[in-house]
C-alpha cells in the first residue's frame, strides 16, 4: 500500500499546476493533502469526484483557510470529522478515515509562526491530539498519522538550525512535542529508514530562492504505531515534485 501526504497550498491552485496528471502517475491507494483552503460546494465535480477514488473532506469555517482532503481508492468503513473539539475542529484540520486493518489521521497542525496566540492555539492542539491518541492506543494497534505538522524535530531536519531556534517551527517546546510522540511509541517512518540522511526537505520558503537553493525544512510527517515497524517498506520525499511551496511525501507498507 503506498500512501502519498501533500500540503498543497490550495487544491483549486495545485489543479491548475499539473495535479491530476500526478494523482494519475504515482500509483498511490491514498493521497492525503493538507492546507487544501476550501469546501467541497467550493469545488468542481473533477475534484469531489476525483476518478477512481474516494474523497472525504475536513474544511474550516474560515472560507479559503486550511482543510484536509483524502483521497482513497478504498472506500473507508468509518470516516470522522475532527476530534470533538470544537476549538479545532472548527478550522478544519483533522480527517480520520478507518480502513480494515488501521486507522489514518490526515492533519494540517497549525502554525505559530503568526503570533504568541496561535503559537499558544499550535500547542494546546499538539496536547490535547497526543492525550487522544494516547487513549487510542489502548484499543488501536496499526495507527497512521501523516501531515503538515509544522515543526522540524532535529537540527537535520532543516537548513539554518541556529539561525531558527528561536522562530516557531523549531522551538524547543514545538520540537518535545514530537518527542513525547515518539515516546507513546509513535515512529518517525523518514528517520526509521534514512536515520542520518542529510538536506532532506519537505518545505521551502518562497523568498529569495529558497527551494532552489534547498535552504528547507522537514515539516511533513509519516507516524506510525509500533505494531507498523516490521511493515514499513519505503519512506520517501519527493522533491522533484512542483506546485506547493511544499512536496509530497510517502510511505509503502506490506
């Protein structure tokens, strides 16, 4: 099963930029994009329906802001919007579809890059998510979390360490998160197979050249549960892919 996580920057804007040519290329089961910025009344028939796939969608209050789209060959058996909560769940970032045999999170995390309030919003969503999936465990054992989580775990993860450890994204308090994830047991799927794999970037800046230059940042994520490890086949980022001043990422599991 390959699966494909990508921050698009706005679905209608990554249609126009060679996105279905893509979807029809990269041999995915399950494409899940992040920060799509629209609702489906917002969007034409060859998006909703997209061919040969099922689609489900999480959009924000806030026309033109976040949301999640999955795209799944597979019908999922149980689809839920958000994680009953309010305070999040209105900005439309959380799309959880359960398959026979896991259960995927699609998640556009969000930035605190803006100012101290939604640093402060970025972090009560990173706790109150870890407390759910903590309880999750309990019952769930093939658990997979891709996204735009919008922080760098370690200094490898990015281009100018030094220079960003006091920018959101790179923050010591944003990067124990991820720790603490790591800790219930959640693995890094990039770093279990490329654990020393340098100038692998998932976001680039749109100043200055940036992208051209790879002057990134690893911000997009696969997390699996423990019980995954052993089915982990490929974990890759795929760079050449243009659109978004993100790429895409992806997985296979056996």
């Amino acid at each position: 099963m390959k699966i494909y996580s990508w921050n698009v920057n706005g679905i209608r804007a990554i249609a126009k930029k060679g996105f279905f040519a893509w979807m029809k290329s990269n041999q995915a089961d399950i494409v899940c994009l992040q920060e799509s910025k629209a609702s489906p009344d917002q969007l034409g028939f060859e998006l909703t329906e997209l061919e040969n796939f099922h689609s489900h969608f999480a959009w924000a209050e806030r026309k033109g802001y976040s949301g999640v789209i999955t795209y799944s060959k597979k019908e999922p058996y149980e689809v839920k919007i958000g994680l009953n909560n309010e305070k999040f769940d209105r900005e439309g970032r959380t799309l959880i579809t359960k398959f026979e045999n896991f259960i995927l999170f699609n998640i556009y995390f969000p930035n605190g890059k803006a100012s101290s309030e939604r640093l402060a919003y970025k972090m009560a969503y990173y706790d109150f998510l870890l407390d759910y999936l903590k309880e999750l465990l309990k019952t769930e054992k093939n658990i997979v979390i891709c996204g735009d989580v919008n922080t760098a775990h370690r200094e490898i993860d990015l281009a100018r360490p030094k220079e960003n450890s006091q920018i959101s994204g790179f923050l010591k308090e944003e990067r124990a998160w991820i720790d603490k994830l790591l800790g219930i047991g959640f693995i890094d799927s990039f770093r279990a197979l490329h654990p020393d794999l340098k100038d692998q970037y998932s976001w680039w800046s749109q100043r200055s050249g940036a992208r051209q230059r790879n002057v990134g940042w690893r911000i997009d994520y696969f997390f699996i549960s423990p019980n995954l490890r052993k089915k982990l086949k490929k974990a890759e980022i795929h760079q050449d892919i243009l659109g978004s001043d993100h790429c895409p990422i992806s997985i296979e599991l056996s």
